[in-house]
C-alpha cells in the first residue's frame, strides 16, 4: 500500500459500520464508510484494505460513543448478530441492519457471497458487488489451477496462543472456506466451530499428515514464541519441523469476508510456490 485513498462518496453513503468485514466489503465495492467501530485496530488485524483517510472511529463495539455517532447523523448502521445488544440503543440513532456471516449450519464464506449482494443492494452497489463476486470466483478459479498444477501438500494453519497452545483452522469457517473453494487439502481433521478454528495442545500436531505444511498466521503470541518452540523436544520431533515445511504469512481478518478469503488464498498460493522452489 502506498497510503489511504482519499474519500469519494456516491449518494447517499453517510453509513457506519460496526465490523471490520463488512466494512471492507464496502471498499471492495467503491463505497467508504463514515465511520467504523475500533478503527486505531484495523491495520493490525485486517491489514489490507488500508482504510481511507477520513474515516471516524466511534470506539469500540463495547463502548460506542454514541455523543459522536450521533454527531455523524448516519443513514444507516450495519451490525452482526453478535451486537444485537446495541440494536436497541442504536437504532435511536438510526437504522440498524444485521448481516449474518457466522453462524450453525452454513458455511461462512457461501454466506459471505449472500451477504455482499444484500449489503450491494443495500447501499446502491449491487451491480459492483455482482461484478465483484464475478472477480473473485475468476481469482479463486485461477488459484485453484495453481494448486493443481503444484501438486500442493495438506496445509494445517494456526496461530499460537501460547507456547503449548494453538488454533488450528477448517470447519466451516472462512479460512477453511478459502482452502476448499481453491482445493487446497486441510491436513487438520479435526473439527472446528462455525467460527472456523479449534484449540489445541501443540501435541495435536503430531496428529497431521506427515507430509503437511505449517502456516503461522500473525500475529505471533508471544512474539518469541517460534524460538521458544526450537528448544521443545516435542515440537522439534514433529515432521515439518524437522523438514523445515512451516511458513510465516501476515495477518488476515479471520472473521472477515469475500476480500478475507481472496487475500488468505493468496497468501497460501504464494507461500507454497516459493516452498516449491
């Protein structure tokens, strides 16, 4: 990135939103938020999109300032379900709409694709989100060859929570999502919440496929927390470990959408291309 763009409103685009995915599937769509919950926070766990410039942040989802949304005037508000708490308070202010991403039985990417044609809709940008997606299966269509082509090993991806435990990803949600839609073979067959992640002891690892390949996700918790594991007897028995088959990639929004997905499946393409070299 080579800094935030600059805002350019189309219409009626005064809309706050109070998550990360939904609010970059707006950008991805060429419409820019006024404002946006936890915005100091978006470079650390989005990453990319950068948000443009302007934007205002009104707090955290736990402690909204509402003196300042109700300064902004906003035309409408996108939520989750897991905010539903606010919808009373909010809604005073104005309109609140709930977009259901993660939930039981779905898949969170499918319902991603759902949920950026209602959000296009929504804000006048439905022929951008239908061209969006069209991209987007395009992108994944084309890093599914890829893969094929590599004859790609099982991947398990995690971050660590500590030096004994980790989340492992898959299931249902959006990082095992991606992995399927480019037929990248999930070497964790264990399962996973809709939320897309188990935790484990780091000894579940001595469960995968032998011939996986480890990818770390930032942020790394501790930050020393690759080194410490060196000095491990378990870790270092494990078998990409010892064949040097673990990759380090940067932060992607987790419980992100579409533009989530798409930056996860690259980042997983280009990580095994350089491993094959």
């Amino acid at each position: 990135m080579t800094g935030a763009p600059t805002i350019a409103r189309a219409g009626d685009a005064n809309i706050v939103s109070l998550d990360y995915g939904l609010a970059s599937t707006m950008l991805a769509l060429g419409s820019v938020p006024r404002a946006i919950a936890s915005l100091r926070n978006w470079p650390e766990w989005v990453v990319e999109p950068a948000m443009p410039s302007g934007v205002v942040d009104i707090g955290t989802t736990a402690e909204i300032n509402l003196e300042v949304l109700t300064s902004l005037r906003p035309s409408l508000i996108l939520s989750t379900p897991f905010l539903a708490a606010l919808d009373e308070k909010l809604s005073r202010i104005a309109p609140v709409e709930s977009f259901t991403v993660y939930a039981e039985n779905g898949e969170a990417l499918d319902r991603s694709y759902a949920e950026t044609l209602r959000l296009g809709a929504m804000i006048g940008r439905q022929a951008e989100a239908k061209t969006y997606l069209a991209r987007a299966d395009a992108t994944f269509g084309q890093q599914r060859e890829q893969i094929k082509s590599q004859s790609a090993p099982p991947v398990a991806v995690v971050n660590f929570i500590d030096q004994r435990h980790a989340r492992i990803y898959g299931g249902p949600g959006l990082y095992g999502g991606a992995m399927r839609r480019i037929g990248l073979r999930n070497a964790w067959k264990g399962g996973a919440s809709y939320w897309g992640f188990q935790t484990i002891g780091l000894e579940q690892l001595a469960e995968i496929d032998e011939e996986a390949h480890l990818v770390v996700v930032s942020p790394l918790l501790p930050p020393d927390v690759l080194t410490r594991l060196s000095e491990s007897p378990l870790w270092t028995s494990l078998p990409f470990v010892r064949r040097g088959r673990i990759s380090v990639v940067p932060g992607v929004l987790m419980f992100g959408m579409v533009q989530e997905a798409l930056r996860f499946s690259t980042l997983m393409v280009d990580v095994l291309e350089t491993a094959a070299r």
